[in-house]
C-alpha cells in the first residue's frame, strides 16, 4: 500500500468489523472510509460544517460539530473522524458521549489529544475517546 489511502482502508475495516452504525464527522471532500463502509455493510452518515457533495447512497447533512444537532446522530453506534483539526477533537468527544456512542479518530501526525484515549493498532493507529455505556 504506497499511498496514504491505506489509513482509509485499515480504518474502514476496522469498523466494518466491529460496528453495524457510524457518523463521520467533517468529512470534507473524502468520502473514502465511508464509501467502503457501505459497501461492508455499515449504516453510514457523513457530516461536516461546509456543504459537500456525496457520492450515491451516503447521506450527508451540514452540522457544527461543536454546536451540533444531536438528533442527527442519535442511534449511531461510532462516532469517527479521519484527521480533523485538534481544535474540533474535543467536541466530537463531547457528541459521542451526548449520544452515547463510540469516539475513535485517527489524528493528523502525531497529534493526540490529552493522553491518547485507548489506542487501537489495526495497522494504523486509531485513538477510542469514549465507550459508549
């Protein structure tokens, strides 16, 4: 796997094996992880604070992650995000635990945030913030 996109894929499969519902929050114009989610089966939705344009079949709905909707993403089992800003992590922290869903991001570089939540090695390192109750 030469490129970057090997995080999307470790990422997705991840999921796939251990959700059956997830929300990605500011998903920007890379609908990679979602894209393979549902076709592994995952009820998929995708949010971010700018409008985007998703491919067939994954649903989209402009939010705040720090000022969010909650009935948005009541019923979802992950709440994820792929690289967003350090400045947002803690707000999707605070969504998961609001809607009692998993937290788990993969963070640009080295970041983390505080100690690093529980760490998930799926050949990528993925950081779980929250366990849903």
């Amino acid at each position: 796997m030469g490129s970057y996109k090997h995080i999307e894929e470790r990422f997705s499969r991840y999921i796939i094996g251990n959700y059956v519902s997830a929300t990605e929050i500011g998903v920007g114009r890379n609908f990679t992880v979602a894209e393979a989610l549902r076709r592994g089966g995952v009820t998929v939705k995708t949010t971010d604070v700018f409008v985007q344009q998703p491919p067939g079949g994954i649903p989209f709905f402009r939010d705040d992650v720090c000022a969010p909707d909650l009935a948005c993403y009541r019923g979802t089992a992950l709440i994820y995000a792929v690289r967003p800003g350090i400045e947002m992590v803690p707000c999707i922290i605070a969504l998961a635990r609001s809607v009692n869903a998993d937290c788990i991001i993969y963070h640009l570089g080295n970041e983390i945030y505080e100690r690093g939540g529980r760490i998930i090695d799926c050949g990528v390192v993925l950081h779980q913030y929250h366990t849903r109750i």
